[in-house]
C-alpha cells in the first residue's frame, strides 16, 4: 500500500525580507489544510513563532541554534517524530532564520530511506526584499545562497521600487539561479494559488526548464557561478554515477546545485539529475522522439567552480570513453 508523503516547504529570506508575513497568509490561504510549522531562530526565545497565526495546527520551536548547524541531530529526529504524527497535519512548513543556508534543511529531505517515504519537498520559497535584495547578495554570502537553492522567489515590497528596478532584479535572480521561479508581491501578498500549483522540485519542470536554459549559458559574479555544459554522445550510466558521487563528495562546498537532462546508453528514457550539495537524485524523464537529437545539458552552480575541469571529469563517463578504460 503507497503512503501518502507529508508535503513539504521551506521557507527562508534574508533578515527583514517579510517571512513572517507571507507566512501567515499562505497558511490563511490554505484553511481547509491542517499545518504543521517549524519555526527556527538563534537564541533561547523564538519571537516569531508567537507571531504565527492560530489556525494553524502546531508551531514546534527549535531555538538551540541555527538548523543549519545542527541539522543532522536535531531536525531530522523532530522530523521522525513527527511522522508518527502524520494523521493530524496534511503540510509541513519549514521556516528557516535569516541568516541560514536552506540546502542543509532540503539536503534532510532528500537523505533517502525514511526520509524519501515520508516526506516529500514541494518547494524552496525564498522572500527577498526589493528595497535591499541587491545589497544584502553583493554582502552576504548567506544571502546568495538563498537564491541559489530555492525554487521560488518571492520579490516583496515591490511598491516601494521603480519598474526598472524590479525588472533588474528578476534578470539577476535569473542569472544566479535559472531555474528559480519568480513572483512580485506587496506586503508578503502573493498570488498563492499560482505558488501551490507550482512545484520546483518535479522532474517534468527541470526538464523542460533545463531544454530552455541557452546552452553557452555562463554567470559569475559575487562568488556565485553558473554555467552549462552540453555533451552530445551518452553516457555510462554506472560509470557516471560513481563518478558524479565522489565528484560532489570532494567539491559538496563549491558545487550547490547541478541540474540537468542526460542522455544514457541503451535507456528511451532521458534521465533527469538534480543534486543538493553532496546529496543527488537521478529519476526518468520523458522519452527521447525517435527524429530527435540526444543531447546532455547540464547546468552547475557554485562557487569557485573551474568550468573545464568539471567538463573534463564528465568526459570521463561517455560511453566511449568508458569503454576505452
């Protein structure tokens, strides 16, 4: 008998950028669902966890310190425990403190075995004030990786800004991260039914997406680096895997995300990688039309990332090369 996953979100945004807010009224949006909300901050008391609407149906405080940093204890073992409670919520939302890296909280849900029976993500929400948002990536890191890892941005207060300015922002945004969806909104009010039909995290969506995605595509400012490799002969399938494992293993703090279509020897199918730090999926896509050009397009973000070496390594598992070893 299939269980059905406990459908979670992650909600993160740099300090100020109206989490809380939105917070509030997608879960009013969303009366007719039972919610559960993690609420995390730094310190012995949890502010904005006092300030979540009542309907919701439980707010568990995690205050020890930053879920980023105490991922592994701490939040998967709340996450197990309330599995047990799974008949009295039908979501889960996470939101993340200001100052947090959200991929150690997407890297939890993606551990496989109990975690991937579950729990299923849905989406990365990311609040990002238009006021500050240039300023708060050009001076924290923290603040780019939030981009970077989430599915969706929410581009706030965008009253408070000229046309032109949001139009700048939505194309940077883009560039850091090609994939993010992005939403305008004024005082945390966003178009939520459009944000739950969304979902970043589905596989149709990163391939149609990455099929998009210009194949000499390339960024790099702020630490951050985008680009895109293209390889038109298959690949080894066992080869590759064990390759792209130890590949995140060494580099799991200079690769954050790759996403991609594959193209594998023998298999109709397109094969559809994403990976969160050291942690990856790899699931069918559609099948390949019989007239039509194979193609692998890869897209890599990350920091410090020397674009010809991770190509060279890739090489490595076409089949060709494969089969040359």
């Amino acid at each position: 008998m299939s269980i059905n996953k406990i459908q979670v979100y992650i909600v993160t945004g740099f300090l100020g950028s109206g989490k809380t807010t939105f917070l509030n009224q997608f879960i009013h949006y969303q009366s007719d669902k039972r919610i559960i909300v993690i609420e995390n901050e730094i310190g012995k008391t949890n502010i904005d966890g006092a300030l979540i609407i009542d309907s919701v149906e439980d707010v568990v405080e995690l205050t020890a310190g930053c879920l980023c940093c105490n991922l592994n204890e701490k939040l998967y073992d709340l996450l197990f425990d309330l599995e047990k409670r799974r008949s009295e919520f039908d979501i889960l939302i996470i939101e993340t403190t200001g100052i947090a890296d959200p991929s150690a909280v997407a890297e939890t849900i993606w551990t496989g075995g109990f975690m991937d029976k579950n729990y299923v993500l849905k989406n990365t929400i990311c609040l990002a004030d238009a006021q500050y948002m240039q300023q708060s990536i050009e001076q924290s890191d923290e603040a780019r990786r939030q981009i970077v890892f989430s599915d969706i941005v929410l581009l706030n207060k965008c009253d408070l800004v000229d046309k032109v300015k949001i139009n700048d922002l939505r194309l940077l945004i883009s560039e850091i991260n090609p994939f993010a969806k992005i939403f305008e909104g004024i005082e945390g009010h966003f178009s939520n039914q459009e944000i739950l039909q969304f979902s970043g995290q589905a596989t149709d969506r990163t391939e149609k997406k990455t099929a998009k995605i210009s194949t000499d595509y390339q960024y790099k400012h702020n630490g951050i680096q985008t680009f895109t490799l293209i390889f038109d002969k298959p690949f080894d399938f066992a080869h590759l895997r064990h390759t792209l494992m130890l590949l995140l293993h060494v580099n799991k703090h200079q690769i954050y995300r790759i996403k991609g279509i594959l193209d594998i020897a023998d298999m109709e199918n397109r094969i559809i990688i994403q990976s969160v730090y050291k942690s990856y999926r790899i699931e069918e896509g559609s099948v390949w039309g019989g007239d039509e050009i194979k193609l692998s397009k890869i897209v890599f973000i990350g920091h410090d990332v020397e674009k010809s070496s991770i190509e060279r390594v890739f090489k490595q598992c076409l089949i060709k090369s494969a089969h040359a070893t």
